[in-house]
C-alpha cells in the first residue's frame, strides 16, 4: 500500500521482541498511576502527592497508544 496511509496500514503486521512484556508493563504502570489518583482524589492529597501519579498515567497511556498506532 504506497502513499501517506501505508504508513498506519503496512502490507505485513509490524511486532518486536518483547513487545508483549512492554505492553503487560505499560498497562501495570498505567494501572498504578490511576489508583495513584484515585487515592489521591478520595483521601483530598495535596498537589505534589498525585502530581507523580498524573505524569505515570499519561506517559504510559500516550506510549500505549503510540505502540498501537505502530
């Protein structure tokens, strides 16, 4: 497939070594970050308690998504 859509739609199914482990640790840090926050939120913590947490949920969310794109 040639043009700016053969980019998101290879001819051949892209996968690395690992990429199963990076995913199963990818959802494991993301699930952290949001209990992270939702703890946060119940227990009303200060900003630099759940900032950390905040930061884990979109990083691993965002790599997520971007491992999905590719």
């Amino acid at each position: 497939m040639m043009g700016m859509f053969g980019f998101l739609h290879p001819d051949e199914s892209r996968t690395f070594r690992g990429e199963r482990w990076l995913r199963i640790c990818l959802r494991t840090a993301h699930l952290v970050g949001t209990a992270g926050l939702g703890g946060a939120f119940l227990y009303q913590a200060p900003k630099e308690a759940w900032l950390p947490y905040l930061i884990l949920t979109i990083a691993s969310g965002s790599v997520s998504v971007v491992l999905e794109i590719w």
